[in-house]
C-alpha cells in the first residue's frame, strides 16, 4: 500500500504480536467509501470501530483483538474522529 496518505500515528504503550510481526507503531491512513462497506448506519459499537480501525491501518481485525484497554481507547477515539463522530468514551466532540 505504497499510496496510502498517512495522516495519524498512534505508538502502542503495549506492542501487539500478530504472527510473526510485532506492531509497535499503527499508522492511520485517510478513510475511503470501501472503508465503510459493512459499517451500520446507526450508533457504532467499540466492535464496529476496532474493526473500521483495523481497516485504515492496514491489518485484519483479528490483529486487534488482545490490544489493551489503554491502547484500545486511542485507537478507538483516533477511528472515531476520523469519522466525525461523538466520543465514545466521553460523549462529547473528539
């Protein structure tokens, strides 16, 4: 993916080992229409953001499965503002 524009970085305060790759660092590129294919039209679960998340990384959304809380919530709050959302976490504005 060599064309992707990458617009956010988030640095894993616990790095994630998905097969034989250790992510330390996930890079978030722009969101694009097939990025939101499968996404529901109502209120989005943390479920539904991980895996849009995953998405814009680059990784399967199985990768993202034994992230820690702590990391979760950035991550999640990074999908959320990409999207234009309300805070999950905080109700408010991201």
């Amino acid at each position: 993916m060599s064309d992707r524009t990458i617009i956010r970085t988030h640095d894993l305060a616990t790095p994630l080992q998905f097969g034989s790759e250790k992510i330390e660092t996930l890079e978030f590129r722009e969101p694009i229409a097939k990025d939101l294919d499968d996404m529901p039209l109502g209120k989005l679960t943390f479920g539904d953001l991980r895996r849009f998340a995953a998405r814009i990384t680059g990784y399967p959304p199985t990768a993202f499965e034994t992230m820690r809380p702590d990391d979760l919530g950035v991550v999640i709050e990074i999908a959320n503002d990409l999207l234009g959302g309300d805070s999950p976490t905080t109700g408010g504005t991201s």
